[in-house]
C-alpha cells in the first residue's frame, strides 16, 4: 500500500497465507523472529482484510535481517 510521511508499511499477504491477520502476525514472529501488528487490531469489529503493519523505524541491518527471514515466508 503506498504511504508518504510514516514510519510504517501495510502490506497484504493474501497471495501467501490464507491464516487470519493475527494468526499470521503470532506465526511471523514464533517461526521467523518478524514482528508485524495485525490491521484488524485499528477495527473496533475485528474486520480481517489480510493486511499487516511493519515499522520500518530501524537500523539498516535490522532491515537487511528482517528482509532475509521474510523471504523465507
């Protein structure tokens, strides 16, 4: 999703998981060491749209590891 002005990028993972957002933020974080925060948490329903939330706020070679473990996905 295109963003000006932020430290954070949403993403869908739609084409990859059919898990619900939270399910696959638990499983990022158990199985690869990525954390995300799931969309569906800003929705006072829950709405899952199998959209995520990084924060891009890190050093280089926290973003170079977290790229690598996210290939892995």
């Amino acid at each position: 999703m295109p963003c000006e002005g932020t430290y954070f990028q949403v993403v869908s993972y739609a084409s990859i998981s059919d898990e619900n957002d939270v399910a696959f933020c638990h499983r990022l974080v158990k199985t690869h060491g990525v954390a995300a925060i799931p969309i569906s948490s800003f929705y006072a329903n829950g709405k899952d749209m199998k959209l995520i939330r990084f924060c891009f706020a890190k050093d280089t070679k926290t973003l170079e590891e977290a790229a690598k473990r996210l290939c892995a996905v």
